[in-house]
C-alpha cells in the first residue's frame, strides 16, 4: 500500500471522526458555571422541576385545542409562566442575561420551533418581556432529541431594582419538551480562547479538509 492510500484509509478518517466528535461534544455541553461568553458572575441557575414540565405539556394540549391546531399568537395569546427567586439588580453589576436551554424530542420530520418569551418581574407586579431568538431547530427526524440554548439580549438597570426573572412559553411545534433550564448572569461577558474557536469552528473544519486535499494531491 502506497503513503496516500495508507494516508486516506486510517489517518483521513481518524482526522474526521475526531472533528465531528469535537462538534458534537460542543452542541451537547451543559450551560456553563464559570465566567464566559454570557457574563462574569452566575447569578441563578435554575432546572424547571418536572411539575413544571407537566403543566408546558398541559397547557401546550389546551393551546392545540382551543387553536384548532394553529399557533398561539406571541402578542395575543396566554403562557405558561415561570417566575425565579427575586434578587436585587444594581447598575454596577449590569448587565443582566437570562440563558435558556431546552431539551425535547422531535415528534417528525422537519422543522422544531419553540417560542419563549423572557424578562423580568418588578416590585410592582409588572413584568417588562420581549420575545426570544433560537430556540429551534431544523430539518430534524421523527424521535431526535434536540438541545437548543440561547441567551436574551443583556437588561441594564439605571438603579438598584427588586426584580424577578420570568420566563414564558408560547408556543411549541413539532416536539415534546422534556427539560428546561434557566440561567441568570450578570457582569460583561468575557470570551475565552475556546469561545473563539467553538464560535469559529465550522471555518476550522473547512480549513483543515482543504490543507488534506491539498497534501493528497501533492502525494
């Protein structure tokens, strides 16, 4: 066996396994407990206990029913809410971000979408909530289990406020969730060497397939 083939038939594929192992390590992690991209201090890491599971499951059956099927309206329709310890937040240690990550499991083929909406609970029974970004998945099979994590846009507080984490569910298609878990940080965000290269690591992956074709054709 000639150097290129032996190359192709155990080093290539070792290369490889080892980048989409790398990948999907990354994809599974839990949230974080030290200081990273979302913040510098961990504030409150919470997992929704499974009473608070069975009423997502509740209320998503009631939401189908009354709706004939079609999706619950984000400005319009009712929530399921979950409302964190209360904490005071104070302009020195702004911002503030709430980091989601659920678990669930594909029901079919296709797309995942779940809507949340995310904010805070203030001293006076009002809540201030926009609706958050990536909590969803695509072109997914029937029965995967999915991991989907975002962080809502940083809250700063002009003075020191009594407030309350809260976090509702609108909506969710084409799956069952099974876990949530719901972190608070405050401080600025401070990105570390891994950061980087998680964040660039598709540019990495491609980087290296083309030094390999490179080599091969040289050999």
């Amino acid at each position: 066996m000639n150097l290129p083939s032996l190359l192709r038939g155990r080093w290539l594929p070792a290369l490889l396994a080892t980048l989409m192992a790398f990948v999907a390590l990354e994809a599974g992690a839990q949230l974080p407990t030290k200081p990273g991209k979302y913040g510098r201090t961990l504030i409150a890491d919470v997992v929704l206990p499974p009473s608070q599971i069975d009423k997502i499951a509740a209320f998503l059956e009631t939401v189908r029913a009354a709706n004939h099927g079609a999706q619950n309206s984000v400005a319009f329709g009712d929530t399921v809410d979950w409302i964190g310890d209360t904490m005071v937040a104070a302009p020195a240690a702004s911002p503030y971000t709430m980091v989601v990550s659920v678990n669930g499991t594909a029901t079919a083929a296709g797309d995942v979408v779940t809507t949340w909406k995310s904010g805070w609970k203030m001293d006076d029974g009002s809540t201030k909530q926009m609706l958050m970004q990536g909590l969803s998945a695509f072109d997914v099979k029937p029965g995967q289990h999915l991991t989907m994590t975002a962080a809502a846009p940083p809250t700063r507080f002009d003075r020191d406020k009594s407030v309350a984490p809260i976090l509702s569910l609108v909506d969710v298609r084409n799956a069952t969730i099974d876990h949530v878990q719901v972190q608070v940080w405050s401080g600025l965000a401070n990105p570390g060497m891994l950061d980087y290269i998680l964040a660039y690591r598709y540019l990495l992956i491609g980087v290296v397939m083309l030094a390999v074709v490179l080599v091969f054709r040289r050999l």
